[in-house]
C-alpha cells in the first residue's frame, strides 16, 4: 500500500511539473499499462478479502471529446480467502492429509478477470491544460471469479486438474463499472497517465454443475462488488487527425 501511495505521489508530481505545457490537438490509439488494489464488497466479500490486479487496455483519445475510449481487461490475483472450500477435509488443527498419510501442501489463492468497455470524459478541466483534470467513466463488461486450489505436493490427487473444479467456485457474469479519475493528457506523448477509484458491480452467478464440499447445485444470482484503486500509464502509439473540409 506504501508503494502504491509513493507512485501516485510520484504521478502528481510529474503533472505538475507539465502543467505549462500546451494543450494536445490530435486524437491518438495507445496502450494502457494499469496496477492497482481492490477490496471486496457485497457478496463478494464472504469469499474474499484485499486483492492485487493488473490490467491491459486500448485508449482512444478523442480531442472534442475530451476524454477516452477504452477496452480493458483487468487480472484480479491475491491470498485473502475467507471462503475455505476445503474445510470438511481438514484436521483439528487445520491441516490436509494426503492419500500417503502424510501432509498435503493445499492453498487457497483468488483469480479472476473483468473485461469491458468504458468511456471517461474530464468533467473538471485544469485551468493551464483542458486536457487534464478530473474525469467521470462509465463501462459495461463480464466479471469472472475462482478460488484456485494450489497443490504444492503429489499426495492429494482429490484437489488437483478436473477435481478442483468441483471447488473453485468458479462465478461468471454481467458488470457495470464507474470510476472517478484525474486524467492527464499531455502534450508529450509519453507522459499520459490516470488515477482512478472505480467500482465494479458484477450480476455474477457460479457455473458448476456441484459443489464438491457441499454436495449441492449451485443456484440463484450474486451480487458481487470490487472497490478498487489503480494508476495507469497511457503511452500512444498511432495519432489520428481529425478529418478537414473537402472541397469539389
């Protein structure tokens, strides 16, 4: 959390440093290279903690727009899960035996991915540059979630390859997505960056056919919340002149 607070620092810093340039006229494709922190709420809550999360996205810049285009896809990984998929098999003391006798090496580790579209317009311009400044999104896209089983030895074949299907929870479905975020568009092509709080609300429902642990059919709709903090860093890589007049 100290490091994340230490690069959004950094990030102001620099935009400050850039605030006298001038303003970016063209439109322009890039990449979006993004890494933040969730926490989860809503039902999603129950089954895990704090996470980490990764994410790719193509950005279209749009000058009158003033803001971005954008298709993303975001990683979600961590080790804070309180749903324990495997408790029935645990000893008095919390440990899995395997079929040796001996002691199994079984984690429990959070996945999932989010991919959507989303458009983020600045709302709030800055004084010395339009294109920055605080901005409003709004996305649509498929939220997916999983407990991961993680053997880390040969002995409890029970958790491992299809069997771990029967417990990963594995959870799909619709998801809105909004974000508050200080945009920077500058005139230098590499420094574009974003700061964002977003929210993501996931209409999620499991796909197994059973619950192993449980023995039963999974059945009704989640509502399933991420709460997340991110830094992105926008690098163009194609500009797009707005079209002119055509004369005959």
């Amino acid at each position: 959390m100290r490091q994340l607070l230490s690069i959004l620092l950094f990030f102001f810093f620099i935009g400050s440093l850039l605030s006298q340039e001038e303003e970016r006229k063209e439109n322009f494709f890039g990449l979006g290279f993004n890494y933040g922190i969730d926490f989860a709420a809503g039902e999603l809550s129950d089954r895990f903690g704090q996470n980490f999360h990764a994410g790719l996205s193509l950005e279209l810049f749009k000058s009158k727009l003033n803001g971005v285009l954008r298709f993303e896809g975001l990683l979600f990984f961590g080790d804070n899960v309180r749903e324990d998929v495997i408790s029935k098999y645990r000893t008095t003391s919390g440990a899995i035996l395997g079929n040796n006798g001996e002691y199994a090496d079984v984690f429990l580790r959070e996945r999932g991915v989010y991919l959507g579209i989303l458009a983020n317009k600045i709302v709030i311009p800055s004084k010395k540059n339009s294109h920055s400044g605080l901005a409003l999104g709004l996305g649509l896209g498929v939220l997916q979630h999983n407990i991961r089983l993680q053997v880390d030895t040969e002995n409890a074949p029970q958790f491992s390859n299809d069997y771990a299907k029967g417990y990963d929870r594995h959870t799909i479905g619709p998801a809105l997505k909004q974000n508050i975020s200080f945009l920077h568009i500058g005139k230098n092509k590499a420094i574009n960056y974003e700061i964002a709080l977003s929210i993501i609300e996931g209409l999620t429902q499991n796909s197994r056919a059973i619950d192993f642990d449980l023995g039963t059919k999974p059945e009704g709709r989640r509502m399933d919340i991420l709460i997340g903090l991110d830094i992105k860093w926008i690098l163009p890589i194609k500009d797009q002149q707005e079209p002119g007049e055509i004369y005959y």
